[in-house]
C-alpha cells in the first residue's frame, strides 16, 4: 500500500518537474550571452565588436567588462531603446558603461563596437624562429554572472596558427564539444573560444602562436632539394664515365 501512494505521487509530480524544466530555463535572466569579436590589423590595433544578449534587465543602464587598454570610437546599436557607450570606471576597475533611455525591453540584445589602439605589438610577439605568440584574458570585473560566452579572433590575411598554448576553460579531450577550434573564413584564421559561463571575477582565456603561411613553403622547397641532391648523388657514376659524351652525342 505505502508503495503504490509512493509511486502515484511520483507520477504526478514527475511530469510537473519535467514541464518546469524548459520553464525554468526559459526564464534566465541577466547577461545570457556574450560575443566578443577581434579583428587585428597590421597596425597593431584591433577592431572590437561585443554584442550581448539581456534577458530580464530592470535598470537603465549596465556595466561591461573593459578589457583594452587605449580604447577610442565607442558605438551602440540595442534593438528597441536608444543607449549610448562610454569608456569608465568603477573604482580601480575599468568597464563599458551603456546607458538606456529608460528600462530595456524583457530581452534585448545590444552591440558595443570600438577600436582598441596598440592592441598587438608585433615586434615583441615575434620570436626568433618567426612565430608569433597571442594571448588574451578576457576577466569579469562586473558583479554580473556572464552566461555562454564566446571569443573570436580573426587574423590578418596571411598568416596561420602554429597551435594552442593554453586556454581556460582547459581542454581535456573528454569534452562533447572542445573550449576552442581554429578554422578558415574567406581566406582568414579565425580562433574561436568558448566558456558556458564566465562568473564575476572569472576569466577565459587563450594563448597560441601563428605564423606567416610562406612558412609552410620551406619543408616542401627543402624535401624539393633534397630529392635532387639524392638523385644527382645515384647517377654520380653515369655523369663521371669517360665515355658518357660521346654516347650521348651519338
């Protein structure tokens, strides 16, 4: 009897867990995703465009992570309201200041585009063998829990990834799918990374090295050498034969 009572009551309250489930994660509020996007240029400087998603927010204003140094030209673009973008500060700690013309819509999604001066110094990043080593930190400074954030990078036109270095979220080869990934877009590396979440104080975080794609003509041009090399070594006593001249002119 105290079985049957057990498992009617699992029954019913099974399929209202079930249905609160996607309810629940319906109703995420917050910053539920972030994107940041950095172009390089062969200056040095980067071209930055951070496009978050809010679900939920009360307040006329909000603060972002400022993770650049020498920062200039702030725009703004958020669907449903007019907000402007600042650089400031919050005590010792710098953020993207974005303020609304009054209370965002339940969701709103915004871009906050930028240009970062100085991002990259080429001279110091290069190392005697020619690859450059990257690496970047993107840290939470705000009070604000960061829900799926993503980075990508796109290097300048010719140049390729030498491999990983480091990255948090770490890889463990166990993961459905991996913190990072590097492919080709129009021509152009594009380092991709990935954090679910990214709490205040936390960070992500990628270190690689990349390298000018002419460098992958020297093993073809060596093994080339080579190939020749061993093959005028073989035919050493056909070409060194006394009578090699004269048959060849008969």
């Amino acid at each position: 009897m105290r079985h049957a009572t057990l498992a009617r009551i699992i029954g019913i309250l099974l399929p209202l867990i079930l249905i609160a489930l996607p309810a629940a994660a319906q109703d995420a509020k917050g910053i539920t995703a972030y994107r940041e996007t950095i172009e390089i240029a062969a200056d040095g400087s980067a071209a930055v465009s951070v496009d978050v998603t809010l679900s939920g927010w009360a307040t006329d204003r909000i603060e972002l992570p400022l993770n650049f140094a020498k920062v200039e030209n702030f725009a703004v673009t958020a669907e449903g309201v007019k907000a402007a973008a600042t650089a400031s500060k919050t005590g010792d700690v710098r953020v993207i200041k974005v303020q609304f013309e009054g209370n965002p819509p339940a969701k709103l999604k915004l871009r906050v585009t930028f240009t970062a001066k100085d991002f990259f110094d080429w001279k110091k990043a290069k190392n005697p063998r020619g690859v450059y080593g990257f690496s970047y930190t993107f840290t939470n400074t705000t009070t604000a829990n960061i829900a799926d954030y993503s980075f990508k990078l796109l290097l300048p036109p010719g140049f390729e990834m030498n491999g990983v270095t480091s990255s948090t979220p770490r890889a463990t080869g166990e993961e459905v799918e991996p913190p990072y990934d590097f492919v080709n877009e129009g021509g152009r590396t594009v380092v991709n990374l990935r954090s679910k979440s990214v709490g205040p104080g936390k960070a992500a975080a990628i270190a690689f090295g990349f390298a000018p794609e002419e460098r992958r003509l020297w093993p073809a041009i060596l093994i080339g050498l080579l190939v020749a090399a061993l093959g005028l070594y073989l035919k050493r006593d056909v070409l060194t034969r006394s009578d090699y001249a004269r048959e060849s002119a008969a």
